[in-house]
C-alpha cells in the first residue's frame, strides 16, 4: 500500500473519487424517484432501501473527498455545477416522460436493466478498489461490497424473470437493454487521468475492468437470449470529461433546491 504518496494536490485519486460519488449520487436519486411508483409494495420498500444504501455510498465518496481537501462533503453533493460533475450519462438519464410530482410515466423495464447493468459494472469496480493503493479507498470498498453483493441478487432476479415473461415483457426489455447500452460507452472511463489513475494503482484499467464486466454479464446475457453489441463501446457524450445531457441540470436543480435553501443544515 502507498497511502502515504497521495495529498490534497493529487489529481488521480480526487478525479477517480468524484467518479465515484457523482455516480452514485445520480444514480440513488433516480431510483428515489420510483418511491410509490414501483410495481408493488414489497419492491417499493426494496428498490428505496437500494436507493438509500447507494446514496450513502457516494457520501462516503464524498466524505473521502473532503479528507483531501476538496470542500465540505455536502457541499461538493449539492453545490457543484452540471459542468463539474464526474458521473457517467448513463446514471443521469431520465425514468421516463413526466416527473415525479407531475404525471410521471416511467419505464420499469428500463429501470430494471440500467439498475442491473449500472449494479454489475459497479461490482466490478469495487472488486478492484478493494485492493487500491489508496487504503481510504480500499476500506470504503469492502463496506460498499457488503451491500453491493443484495443488491445484485436483486436486479439480477428482475432481469431475467422479465426478460422470461411474455413477449411484451421481453420486447421492452430488449429495447430498455438497447437503450441503456447506448449509453453505456463512459461507464468504464477514467476521464482524462486515466493513465495515472492506473498507474497509481488506484484501480484497474479501463480495458481490464470491461473485460471483467463482460464476462460477469455473458452468461446471464446468454440464458436470456440477449447479446452485448460489439458497437456499445462507441463514444458519445463523456460524462468524465464533464459533458453531460440537459437531464443532468434538471436532476440537480431538484437535488440542491433544499440544500439551496439552508447550505448549513447537514445532509
């Protein structure tokens, strides 16, 4: 272990630590916004306590994050703009048309296989932050990957009884599958320090953790018919680099409306 190499100016460790965070953070409010919505209770109850575990891991992310001198951990949640967060596309999209509070019509299908597909490449990345050179990092991921391994059971169990159901059950799937594919392409991104990032031992490359990724999925892909297109792998927008979707700023002005309110109050 290096821990002691790493401090506030260090640019790989606080790049991939708001990766972290933002994702998780965007991720949890979007399943939040299924609250009394999901398809019935005992999985209201479920995905919710989801969306809770994964918010309190993006502020442990963020708590990480204030250690190296970036900012208060609530703060750095609530208070960044669309153009400084880390998080991948896909975690930023949109549930459907409408919102919460106004005629929401989301897409459970499409839940379902972003929350799966998200859940397994997140696996696959705490597996290897388990074993960082940073060991804050490294002891976070343990706790996470606790939690990490119900949450798989989970999504996996809808995956496939839906993707086995009828055939309007399986013909949404496949096109929430080909949706959530689609932006699936910076999932993996280390941003523009990835070289460093890997270098540092931080986490493992970008190549060998979609590799790892693929292979995790492949054998559940394959008892349900489905196959991960060679093309998912082209790049649209990069959420890394801070290019992001409209839907972003929406989601955060709604996220920050009470922190805005009273910044000093504790998330």
């Amino acid at each position: 272990m290096v821990e002691n190499t790493f401090n506030p100016g260090n640019k790989p460790i606080i790049e991939l630590l708001y990766q972290l965070a933002d994702d998780d953070f965007l991720y949890a409010y979007r399943n939040s916004e299924w609250l009394g919505l999901a398809p019935h209770i005992e999985e209201d109850v479920a995905s919710s306590s989801i969306s809770q575990d994964s918010m309190g891991h993006a502020a442990m992310f963020y708590r990480l994050l204030e250690e190296l001198g970036e900012g208060n951990a609530d703060a750095l949640a609530h208070a960044r703009p669309a153009s400084e967060r880390k998080n991948c596309i896909l975690v930023e999209r949109v549930n459907g048309p409408g919102n919460y509070m106004e005629e929401p019509d989301y897409d459970w299908a499409y839940a379902v296989v972003r929350n799966y597909l998200y859940t397994t490449a997140k696996k696959t990345k705490i597996q290897s932050l388990k074993q960082s050179s940073y060991q804050p990092l490294a002891d976070v991921a343990v706790k996470v990957d606790m939690e990490l391994h119900y949450h798989l059971l989970h999504w996996k169990t809808w995956f496939i009884q839906l993707l086995s159901s009828t055939e309007e059950a399986k013909e949404r799937m496949k096109a929430a599958f080909e949706k959530v594919i689609n932006d699936f392409s910076d999932v993996f991104s280390l941003g523009k320090e990835s070289e460093q990032i890997s270098d540092y031992h931080l986490i493992e490359k970008e190549s060998v953790l979609k590799g790892k990724w693929i292979d995790s999925i492949k054998p559940v892909l394959e008892s349900v018919n489905l196959i991960l297109p060679e093309e998912f792998e082209k790049e649209s927008l990069n959420g890394r680099n801070g290019k992001h979707s409209k839907e972003l700023d929406e989601a955060l002005a709604v996220l920050s409306e009470v922190y805005n309110l009273n910044p000093a109050a504790s998330w």
